[in-house]
C-alpha cells in the first residue's frame, strides 16, 4: 500500500545509523569516498553522496516519481531540465505567466545555443495547441500560476504532449507536493524551486527534479557537468524540513482558504484570486487536479492607491520577496516580481498596482484576520479623515 503523505515526509529514504542509533539521518560531509570495491563513484557533483540520495528517495515518494535530483537552487533545477531535452533547432512553447527568472532564462540565453522559443497566448490547452511547430520538443507549464493563481489543465496538457512527441515539464513550486502530483496525470518531468514550500521556513536555497528513471539519467548527464549540486549540509537541513511539510501545507491550505473567504466579503476588497473560492472560474478545474488549493493568494483593494498604506499598516503580516515559509509575507507584484515590465504590459497581464500577493503562513487564523482587519480600518478611516 502507498504510504500516506505525512508518512513519506518523515520517513521515506532516511539513512539508519548504525554506529549510535540515532533517530535521524547522520549528516555525511565527505567530498571523498573511497573508491576500491565499488562501482559507485561518490562525489557531491555527481549527485550521489548518502545524504543526497536519501533526500532523493523522499522526494520521489512525494511525487509517485522513479527518480529525482536535488539543486543548488530552483533555476538550476529547471535549466539543467531544459537543457537536456533541447538543442540547436528545437523549439519549446511555454506558458505566457511564468515565473520571472524562468521567463529571463529564456530570453536572456536560449538565442545563444540556437533554441526557439514562443509563450503562449492565454493559458487554455488550444492556446498550446497552437504554438507547436514541427520542431517543438517540450512544453513547459506552470499552475497555480504567479501572481493571478490562474490554472492550467494538467491532464490537458499531458495528452497534447503525448500526441505531438514532446516532453511536458511542470513547475510545481506554488502546489507542492502535498497539493498536486503532476506526473498521476501523464507530465513527464516535474520541477520544484525547493526554497519555497519544501524548505517551507526561509532559509533554504534549493531545488528539485522528479521523473521517470530515464528521463532522471538524461538530466543527471548533463547535471554533472554543468555543476549545480546542493551541499550535503543543506541537503541534510532540506531533509529535515520535509518532515513537516504535509502539517504545513495543509495549515496553510486551511488558513488560505479562511483569509480568502474572509477577504472576498471585506467591503473594501475588489477582487480575491484564489482557486479554493467557488466563484474562482477554475474553482472546478481545481478540485479534478489538486488535493489542496495550497497557501498562495491575491487580492486588490477598492482604493488602489492606498495599498502602501495598508502594507505598512499591517504587524503581524510582513511585505517581503519570496514566499512559502511558515510566516505570512506579502508583497506588491507592480513594485517586485514584474516591476520590470512596463505599466501596460503589467495591464496586459491582469497585474494591477493595487494586486498584493499574499503568502499565508502558519500562525492562528483569528490572529492574521484581526492583523488584516485592524491595517484595513485604519486605511479606510485614514481615507475619511482626509480633509476635501
Ligand atoms: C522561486 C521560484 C523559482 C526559482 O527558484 P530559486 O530557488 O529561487 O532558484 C522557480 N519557480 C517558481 C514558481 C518560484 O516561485
């Protein structure tokens, strides 16, 4: 029987410890192994050192995968991905809303070794359908998306991908394992920035492939020699934050929704984006693909122009980069994530300057609606002192 998930988190793949009997998995730091008598050749670079492999079995686990890598960091993780299924002449159709450092690979290097490139219109399958060339060679999705939490169907994707004879990769980051399993509905290659809900308490830079065995070599192969393994130390740190992530997902899961329910019936909030609400458009979309509609939202403010304002107002709630740790950050995409493209282009993608991205932590829901509750009154009394 699969075991479930909280079990795979805390157990699947930890090293015994032999000598002493330890309850955790020994922290091996060695840069050397011996090498008579063994096939195995250990090495950090070549992704084989006891503590990684163990963090290895336990990430497959959580993705039902054969095999997986662990990285340096997400973008290492996805651009050794790319770069073992593409070459000069390939083309490769990606969703429009990518992550931005995803989006800069693309531009800023696939010129350079010869690789084409087109983003898709909107986010429906036909809109993939009608990239693919006859050289298109993988596809690249990645849902809920950032910062609009737009879906796009799996399953969908998976199919066309089959047909076509192209390798479909997911970036999973925003679900997490505990929230979606890409590859139960025919994706190939699934990829994790580990430095968000993996490592879960922002400390961590880490990423992480999960595949079939023989797509999981093809990557390794070239893993080894651009260089982008993780050290043992982290690995070991990673491995430990794995435990709890099932207990954190889910809370934060739980307290996503509440905030989300609690937003869209404030009377100073515009819009709430959050595939959990029944009235998000994907809401159905959503329950046929994830276990969990996971801890990312976004909403906007009645008074755009006051949402500094409402930042600064906040205590608990901290505006920060990044996301996923066990303490809610927010941020403004138009000032961080996409303060690069231009006002219109923001438009063009549904970005306002009122959007706030919301990453909901872990604390005690009464506690982050009354932080909420208390920074919207004061900005909606602000607005009624205002003199004329
Ligand atoms: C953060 C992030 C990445 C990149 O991960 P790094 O660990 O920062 O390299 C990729 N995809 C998504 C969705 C992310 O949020």
């Amino acid at each position: 029987m699969k075991k479930g998930i909280n079990t795979i988190c805390t157990h699947v793949g930890e090293i015994e410890d032999e000598v002493y009997k330890g309850a955790i998995s020994p922290l091996y730091m060695s840069t050397s192994y011996a090498y008579e008598d063994v096939d195995i050749k250990r090495y950090p670079r070549y992704f084989n050192t006891p503590n990684q492999e163990a963090l290895c079995k336990k990430i497959a686990a959580l993705e039902n995968a054969e095999a997986a890598l662990i990285f340096g960091s997400g973008m290492a993780a996805i651009s050794t991905s790319l770069l073992a299924f593409l070459r000069a002449g390939d083309h490769i159709v990606l969703q429009n809303q990518i992550y931005g450092g995803t989006h800069n690979l693309i531009l800023e290097e696939f010129d350079k070794y010869g690789i084409a490139y087109s983003f898709t219109r909107g986010m429906e399958v036909s809109d993939f359908e009608a990239e693919i060339q006859e050289n298109t060679k993988v596809v690249y999705i990645e849902t809920p998306s950032n910062p609009l939490l737009q879906l796009t169907d799996i399953r969908g994707i998976a199919e066309i991908a089959k047909r076509n004879n192209m390798v479909s990769m997911i970036d999973n980051t925003f679900a997490s394992p505990v929230n979606q399993n890409p590859l139960d509905f025919g994706i190939d290659i699934v990829i994790h920035s580990a430095t968000k809900y993996m490592g879960g308490h922002s400390d961590i830079c880490a990423g992480a492939v999960a595949s079939s065995g023989v797509y999981m070599e093809r990557i390794f192969q070239l893993a080894k020699n651009l260089g982008g393994s993780l050290s043992d130390y982290t690995v070991w740190l990673l491995e430990r934050s794995l435990k709890t992530m099932g207990l954190r997902v889910r809370a934060q899961n739980e307290n996503a929704q509440k905030l989300a329910e609690y937003l869209s019936a404030h009377k100073d909030v515009a819009r709430v984006y959050y595939p959990g609400l029944k009235d998000h458009p994907q809401h159905e979309l959503a329950k046929s693909q994830m276990h969990g509609f996971g801890g990312m939202l976004s909403f906007e403010l009645k008074h755009a122009k006051k949402t500094p304002e409402f930042q600064n107002a906040l205590r608990l709630v901290k505006s920060s980069m990044s996301l996923a740790g066990v303490e809610s950050t927010l941020l403004s995409p138009a000032k961080t994530s996409h303060a690069l493209l231009s006002a219109e282009e923001r438009l063009q993608q549904g970005i306002s300057d009122g959007l706030i991205r919301f990453s909901v932590g872990i604390e005690e829901t009464e506690d982050l609606i009354a932080d909420l509750e208390q920074a919207l009154r004061s900005i909606s009394q602000g607005k009624k002192a205002l003199p004329v």
